[in-house]
C-alpha cells in the first residue's frame, strides 16, 4: 500500500485589496430588517475585535471561481514540474460554482475541475476530474479523498484545488458580508514510498440533526426591495459553540489514530474562519491533553486576506512555505495537523508529517 505525500503546494491570491474602511459607506441591518443602532466605525471595531479581519481579497471583475483555481493550479505545478498529463484525478473543492461580477446565476456546469483540465490542456481521459461540496472543509476532504484514491492504489497523482469568490455570494447590508474573500489554493498529492512522512491519519464529520442550517442561503436583511436574490448567511453564535464544542474532539480523534503524542505537534493550520474562535479551538484541543497552547503554533493569514473557505488552508501553508508569513516555518520532519469546520456542518482533520 502506498503513502500519499504532498509533492508542492501553490496559491492565487487575487490582487484586489478592500480594506475595513472601505465599508464604512455601507448600510447593516440585522436579521428582522432593522438598521444597526451603531455607527459603522463602532460596527467595524468590534468586527476587527472578534474576527481579526483587516482586509481581505476580491477577485478581479473579469475573474470567475475557475480562473482563480487555474492560476492556483498552473502555479504549483511549476514549482512542481510535474507533467499535467500524469494526473489521475483532479478534485476542485468550492460550493458556489462560477459566479459573474453582479450576476446572481452560479453557473456549475461542467464541473469546475472539469474547466481546469480544459485549459491545462491534459488529453488524458483517465484524469478524472470532480468538484467537492462540502463547506468550507472542501479542500480537506478532497485531500482525503486523494488519499484514499491512492492507497486503494486507483491513483499515483491527484491535484487538489480549493477555490471560491464568496465575494459574490454576501449581502452588502449584512455586516458578516465583512467577512468573506475570494481565492484560491492547491496542491498535488502523489504515491510514495517513504513510509516516514505524508498523510498519517484523518478523520471526517457530519452534524446535520441539528446543525444542517446553521449556515444557510437567504435573502437580503434590507426590507423593501424587490431583490429575491440568496445569500450566504449564517447563525454566528451557533456556529461558533458548535465549533469550540465539536473541532478539538474531531483533532484529538485523527491525532489518536496517527500514533503520534500531542508534544510531537510542531504546527497547526486551521481554517481561517474567526480568529478568536480559532484560537479557541486550538486552546481547547490542548485542554484535552492538559496542556497549554503553544506560542506559535497556529499561523494566521485571516488578518489580511479574510475567509475564502476552501481556499484557506492551501493558501495559508504555501505562505509559510514561501516564507511570507513572519515567525512561521514549516521543516522536514515537522508533524502538523489541518482542521477545518463549515457548512453542513461538517468537520474534518488530518495530521501530516512534512
């Protein structure tokens, strides 16, 4: 049976910057339709309190979803140079399709993956290329999927792609609209025989008896209009006592199964949902072991390009790897976990050792 390690990673991060005070102009309401009793500067305080968001990224006007996860895609591999063509599978993880600047149809068909392989220009028809839905935990589930592929011995190669312009898909008058950005993260797995290294252990779950909604499509907050158009919305505190209550246990659970202790722990890249919320996941995570968090251990790229979902962890580890952000690094040897948590609700986890 073959290992899966991770040949190379690569990014897009779109190059549009909008920044907090780039929403002071905005209109918040709140769920019942009523206009926020707080001026937008107080509204952006606390946002930037809790979240830790600055600024986050926008794709450009003539970018869809597609075009983000080709750049994310061509980028690793040329780091890479591996040949497209060997390819066995491609696995795009987004959950809105291709959306147009201002236009309200998601447009899904075919398959992103699908549109990437089109322009890579691979022939070969035994990559076979999918999307994943699944929340923000997307990408990490099609890198577990990969995983499986590979040990089944059904694939020797699989790209991995996490991409989503979720810019596209807020209500400007909901100030959770603050939250979201757009870009895209890659990575290819590939069969190995260094048993030492690589993709060590998952674990996968569903919360949906209770939980299914608590991320949702709705319509606009402000009252009045004619506009019927969905957006993302979302039950912040629900979602934020489900992950606190739910992450750590779905970690322990995949470090458990890999054989390794907690002090064997060098990194933690977490999807970047909520600063604070995250940095409370992984305080509870070593709570279980009773232990404290250590300094450093969870990079964070949230403060200055917010939250794309699936796109999250892949973007954030090729940061590291690229050296962009201070105080981070990631070594051979060096064992880390990824957790993700997000629509359905789901969750995931997998530990891996660089």
């Amino acid at each position: 049976m073959s290992n899966s390690v991770i040949a190379g990673f690569g990014s897009y991060i779109p190059k549009k910057e909008v920044k907090n005070e780039d929403f002071l102009n905005h209109e918040f309401y709140d769920e019942k339709g009523e206009q926020l009793p707080y001026d937008n500067a107080t509204i952006i305080e606390k946002f930037n309190a809790i979240t830790g968001i600055e600024a986050r990224r926008y794709a450009a006007d003539n970018q869809v979803n597609s075009d983000l996860g080709l750049l994310a895609a061509q980028d690793v591999l040329s780091k890479t140079g591996i040949d497209p063509e060997t390819l066995d599978y491609i696995i795009y993880a987004q959950n809105f399709g291709d959306l147009n600047h201002n236009g309200d149809q998601a447009d899904m068909m075919p398959s992103l993956a699908s549109r990437v392989k089109h322009h890579l220009k691979i022939k070969n028809p035994n990559c076979v290329a999918y999307d994943m839905i699944f929340g923000c935990p997307g990408w990490l589930e099609a890198l577990i999927q990969a995983n499986m592929f590979i040990k089944a011995g059904e694939a020797q190669r699989c790209l991995v792609i996490g991409g989503e312009t979720l810019s596209r898909t807020v209500d400007k008058h909901d100030r959770d609209a603050m939250i979201y950005a757009d870009g895209a993260g890659a990575c290819i797995l590939e069969a190995s025989n260094q048993n030492e290294k690589g993709i060590l252990s998952q674990a996968s779950q569903s919360h949906t008896f209770e939980e299914a909604m608590f991320l949702y499509y709705g319509k606009t907050y402000k009252k009045n209009t004619n506009n019927d158009t969905k957006y993302i919305k979302m039950f912040g505190r629900k979602i934020y006592e489900f992950a606190l209550n739910n992450v750590p246990n779905a970690m322990k659970i995949a470090l458990d199964k890999s054989g390794y202790a907690i002090e064997d722990i060098k990194k933690i890249f977490i999807h970047q949902a909520n600063e604070k919320m995250d940095e409370q996941i992984v305080r509870r995570f070593y709570r279980l072991f009773k232990m404290q968090m250590p300094a450093d251990i969870m990079p964070m790229s949230i403060h200055k390009l917010g939250n794309s979902s699936v796109a999250t962890i892949p973007t954030l580890i090729d940061n590291v790897q690229q050296g962009n952000l201070e105080n981070q690094e990631i070594n051979p040897g060096d064992v880390c976990i990824f957790a993700s948590v997000g629509a359905g609700m789901n969750i995931n986890a997998v530990v891996y050792k660089f």
